[in-house]
C-alpha cells in the first residue's frame, strides 16, 4: 500500500484478529527492504508497506473473507484519517 507502513498494517490487521508477516518466510527476523520485491523492482517507499499472506492446506474461504474485511477496515480507517488531516 503506498503511503502505509507495514508495522501500521500489521497492527491494525492483528487488531481485527488476522495474523500477516512483514517479511518474507525465509527472511524471518531480518530488519530491511525484501530481497525478493527488491529483485522484482518494486520501489523501496512501496516495498515499505509490503505485508505477506500465508495460506495453507488447512485455510479456508472464511480465513480469506475474513483477511479481506479486515484489510477493507485498515482502508477505511486510513480514509477517514486522510480526510481528518
């Protein structure tokens, strides 16, 4: 998301009960831009608010609904916080 940062998101999903990574499964616990999005180009300002979605053999369609109502509040709160400021 341009202009998010990913601990913002990160916060507000875990608020709402969805669990999301920052980083990449195989870069756990480093600190800095993804090698991965940084190799496909991606610009480091948006690269910045990158979060990663795992999904296994045990998700379900309601672990996907319920991502995206989740990420659809996080839009709407940064919405409402835009037109406050």
């Amino acid at each position: 998301m341009p202009g998010l940062a990913a601990a913002t998101a990160l916060m507000s999903l875990d608020l709402d009960g969805v669990s999301v990574s920052s980083g990449s499964a195989c870069s756990s616990g480093k600190v800095g831009r993804s090698h991965v999005l940084a190799a496909m180009g991606v610009p480091a300002d948006l690269a910045s608010g990158a979060v990663r979605l795992s999904f296994g053999w045990s998700s379900t369609h309601d672990d996907v609904r319920a991502f995206a109502e989740a990420f659809e509040n996080l839009l709407q709160r940064l919405y409402e916080r835009s037109r406050a400021a």
